[in-house]
C-alpha cells in the first residue's frame, strides 16, 4: 500500500459547495480516502457530490457516525465507510446489515477484543494522541488473525511518520483541512503533510 492510500482525510465542517473542489485537490495529492463528517453542514449532499463526481476513483464514507440512522443516510448517499467515535454494536451492525465497511472507534483492551468480536474491519484508536505510538503493537499479542489499526486524533504534521510507523493508516484533520479553507492552503498541507510523512527518505 502506497503511502497515501494510508491517509484518510477528515473533512469536518466541510459545506457542499466545496466539498467537490476540495476533494479533487487530496486526490491531485494522490489522498483518496475522505471521511465526510457528521456534524458538517448537510454532510449528505456533500457525500452524495463527492460520490457522484468522482465514483470509485474515491472511497468517501461518513465520519462521527453515532446511530443507525447515520448509517442509512450514508448508504443512501453512496458512502462506502462509516468511522464512529466509539464502539456501538448497533451502528456496526447496522452499517454491515447495508454492506458498509466498518472503522470504529476503541481505545481500552476490552474495547479492542469487543470490537474484533463483532467483525470491525478496522480499529480505529480514538483519541491515537493519548496513547503511544507503538500502543498496536503493545495490543496485538492476544489478539488473533490479522487486525488493521487506524490512528486518529492528535496526527499531525510533526508525528504523522510516527504513527505511520507503526499504524496501518491514520486519519488526519486539521492538518489538512479547516472549515472554509481555500483550496490552495489545501494543497499546501498536502504537500507538507505528504513530505513529513515519507520517512523512507530518512
């Protein structure tokens, strides 16, 4: 997997009428991964125009997915994931009940080895930034079979080769997006989130 297919963008705050320019300058970055959140400004139109617009070439899912109704609401709109913040069987169940890919939110052992139980496809470790960097490879010894972990919340410029280092992707926000940034501040945190994270050429 390329390095960036291992970043997911989380376009909190993001309004329809941008989501579609938005959304073609990660992917000029090669970012193709988007996480439309719920608490953005009629997230479902803006799920609905990225998915029309730019079809499988971009996976586009909801983010801060709380109920089962979110879930409906995403299907609906052409999401392909819903992200929770936490562990809630009956949005997990929901989502794979309409064929959704399923990350969500743990952050305890018992959380994890619940989340394993109900068929996750990935962990995502909510808030990431609390914990250390190499906490999946702390947790993955009980476990058994093959568990994908997402970081998510505290990746940044400074730390997104660490978390790379040891997460199979990481979800990043503000690094790369705020509510109402232009397009070209966009591609400028592309551009520096993607040379902050090559550590290869360290």
């Amino acid at each position: 997997m390329t390095l960036n297919a291992r970043i997911v963008a989380i376009l909190r705050g993001i309004t329809p009428q941008e989501s579609v320019d938005q959304v073609a300058c990660l992917l000029e970055h090669g970012i193709a991964t988007v996480e439309i959140t719920t608490n953005s400004p009629d997230w479902a139109t803006s799920l609905a125009r990225v998915h029309e617009a730019f079809g499988h070439a971009v996976q586009c899912g909801a983010g801060t997915v709380l109920t089962p109704a979110h879930v409906a609401t995403c299907a609906q709109a052409g999401g392909q994931f819903i992200l929770t913040p936490n562990l809630d069987a009956r949005v997990v169940k929901a989502a794979q009940d309409y064929g959704l890919r399923v990350c969500a939110g743990v952050f305890t052992a018992t959380e994890i080895f619940t989340a394993c139980e109900l068929g996750v496809d990935v962990l995502k470790v909510f808030p990431a930034g609390a914990l250390p960097f190499n906490y999946p490879q702390i947790i993955k010894g009980p476990l058994s079979g093959e568990v994908h972990f997402s970081a998510v919340g505290g990746v940044e410029v400074e730390n997104v080769a660490d978390f790379l280092r040891h997460y199979d992707s990481v979800g990043v926000g503000s690094a790369l997006y705020r509510p109402g940034q232009r397009v070209a501040a966009t591609a400028e945190q592309c551009r520096k989130l993607l040379n902050a994270a090559d550590f290869s050429r360290r």
